[in-house]
C-alpha cells in the first residue's frame, strides 16, 4: 500500500479550497483519506498566514512511515521549509519558451550552409566553365589562319587572262 500526501479538493465552483490529506495512492483525489494534515486556500494573496496550514509534526511523521509528497505538496512544503527543494525528475520542460523558435532558427542555419555550399558548388562549375571557353577561344588565335583559296583563284586567273 502506498500512501501519498496530496490535495483534495472542495469549495465552491471557481472559488478552490483544498485539504492536504494522507490517502492511499489508488484513492480518488477527493475519496478516502486517512488523516488530514492541513489546509491550502490559493484564493489568499501569497503572504498572507491562512494560504498555508499544515500540522508539521503529522507530516513529519507520515513520511517517516513511507507517505511521499505529490510534486505540488512537495513544492508547498519547501516554501515553508519543511523539506529540502528538488529539481523534478529528468522531466524536460513542456514548452520551454523560446524553444520552438530555436529549433526553427537551428533548421534554418542548416538550410542556409546547405544553400550556400549548392551556390558554391555552382560557382565553381560555372568557373570551370568559363576558364574551358577562355582556353578554347586562346587555343583558336594561336592557331595559323588559313588563307582561302578560293577567293585567291579568281584573281590568279584575272591576272593570267590579262598578260
């Protein structure tokens, strides 16, 4: 059997009272319970002396037989220094603020090397390119030019017909 120190609920609609109560784990939230070990109003501004009643001596005894704090009775046990504060369990936070937008902004870091290294990749081929047209057109002036004999052959011949 495992007993847990946890709230139960009551009051009225929108208006939350809640008992610090000692109950068996399997136990609806506002079901059974085997002692009531204070009171918790958060309709109370947060100094103000009612928001928080425990017996100490009862919980201090209830968790030296085994019962543990729910994590929310836990943090409201720490406040009052009744118990050591924790960190809560290797449980990532839910919506750490920010964190969407970093994933977002790490995405696009990648994106943007990716696209930056394709354009690189493109600016070299397109250097390549050019530098094989420059070496064509380089290798085409050093090469003799070839005289047409064609448009020799008239000539020759009007200068034989004529003497």
């Amino acid at each position: 059997m495992s007993l847990r120190i946890r709230l139960s609920r009551g009051g009225a609609k929108k208006r939350p009272f809640y008992r610090i109560v000692v109950a068996e784990g399997t136990s609806p939230r506002d079901g059974l319970f085997i002692e009531r070990l204070g009171t918790y109003n958060p309709m109370l501004p947060k100094g103000h002396e009612a928001r928080l009643v425990v017996k100490e001596d009862r919980i201090k005894h209830w968790m030296s037989v085994g019962a543990k704090p729910t994590d929310r009775v836990h943090k409201m046990l720490a406040s009052i220094e009744l118990v050591e504060k924790f960190e809560y369990r290797d449980q990532p936070k839910k919506s750490a603020p920010g964190r969407k937008r970093q994933e977002r902004e790490e995405e696009a870091a990648i994106a943007a090397a990716a696209a930056a290294e394709t354009a690189a990749a493109e600016a070299a081929a397109a250097a390549e390119a050019a530098a094989a047209e420059a070496a064509a057109a380089a290798e085409a002036a050093a090469a003799p030019a070839e005289e047409a004999p064609a448009a020799e052959a008239p000539a020759e011949e009007a200068e034989k017909s004529e003497g």
